[in-house]
C-alpha cells in the first residue's frame, strides 16, 4: 500500500489477456477510466514462448481495484466443451454450417468451434463466450448437446479448462488435496492438476487445470477454483 493506493496481484489465464484488452486496447482503457486504476499486463509474455505469466496487476484506490478485479474477470473468455463421436458414413454431420448452430450462435451471442480428432475418433465442440454472459454460454451448450445427442444429452459430460499458476497449486489444493476433494464432491466433477514437477509436461502446460463433468458442477467447480 502506498498512500491511500494499494496494489493487487491476480492470476488471468496469459491466454485471455489479449481478449480482456480488447482491440486497440480498448476494453481495458475502459475499465480502468471507469474504476481510476491502473491495469498492467507482464511484458515478458511478448518474448518468452516456453514460459508465461498470468500476474496481472492493478493499482488504485481500494475501492477501484476491487471493483476493476471483478470488471476483469466479468471481461474473461469462457470456453465449454464436449467431444462428439465421428458418426459412421450416411450419418448426420455437424459444422459451422449447420443451420442449428448458426441460430444458436445468433440467438446467444457465442461463437460454436469444430475441432476434428482424427487419432480419437472425435471432434471436439467448443462454444465460446464471454464471463459476463456465462449463463448465454451454458445454455447454447445444453441446446447443442441436446440438438447432437438427443436422449443422450443428459450424459455427456462437458469439459473447462483454468489456468492456476504452478506456485498456487498447493494453496488451492489444500492441504493433502482435502480442498479440491471437496469441490469435486460439492460439484459431482472430475478436476485434474498436472503434476509441476514433470519434466515431460512443458512448463507453459503445467499450470493448466481440467474440469469435467455435468455442465452446472462443472461452471460452479471452476468459479470456487477461481476464488482460492
């Protein structure tokens, strides 16, 4: 604390950082004139490709930190997705050309991604929006999964991923892992860690956390992680 200002440290995912600042920096230009803070991003992340940061900082009064540390997290993208099998030949396919999928992209405001896995036999469906709008995300989600699997929808687990600095991860584990147990309890899904300590897990991957399950557990599981 300096004064009447304090500074706050949180961790952003580096890989939404250019989404919260928005074009031309533009986004983050507003919630800092709207809150009187200071807003900064880490430099190195521009030229170091094997290591990133997701420190962000903020300086400002007390008030106008908290208030830009919830307009950065309402700023975040928010990711769903879920693997659907490649159907045998003469059965129906989905894309981005699907007219289900563009109503459902003009109805909610999300944007619907098919990603191909040819080794898994999937393709994997993601329906991308913002944190102010989860609930827009969530339901374009289940009338997808719906529209795609019919009688099935109500089993098809759907996937996030969080990303949680390696040198967090005990803190939001808890100690011997009795955080996380809980959560997953609480939410009925399945969170999983890379292990820090792997050397074979490079380390721009190892702060990045998998949650799956029903898609309400799943969104619940991943706002408690956030708030640890």
């Amino acid at each position: 604390m300096k004064g009447n200002r304090v500074i706050m440290k949180m961790d952003v995912s580096y890989t939404d950082h250019s989404y919260i600042i928005g074009r031309g920096g533009n986004n983050i230009k507003r919630i800092m004139d709207e809150t009187q803070t200071h807003i900064h991003f880490p430099d190195s992340n521009r030229s170091n490709p094997t290591e990133k940061s997701n420190q962000v900082s903020l300086c400002g009064s007390l008030e106008g930190v908290e208030k830009a540390r919830s307009l950065v997290r309402l700023s975040t993208p928010l990711l769903i997705s879920y693997e659907l099998p490649i159907m045998i030949p003469g059965c129906t396919t989905y894309d981005n050309n699907t007219p289900f999928v563009k109503e459902m992209e003009k109805q909610y405001g999300v944007q619907v991604i098919f990603s191909t896995r040819p080794k898994l036999h999937s393709s994997m469906i993601l329906v991308k929006g913002c944190e102010k709008e989860h609930k827009n995300v969530m339901d374009a989600t289940r009338r997808l999964i719906e529209f795609m699997f019919e009688d099935m929808a109500m089993q098809i687990p759907v996937q996030m991923h969080l990303e949680i600095s390696t040198q967090h991860h005990p803190i939001v584990l808890g100690k011997g892992s009795q955080n996380l147990r809980e959560i997953m309890q609480r939410t009925n899904t399945k969170i999983i860690f890379p292990d820090a300590n792997d050397m074979n897990i490079r380390p721009i991957k190892r702060s990045q956390v998998t949650i799956s399950g029903p898609i309400n557990g799943v969104y619940v599981a991943r706002q408690q992680l956030l708030v640890r």
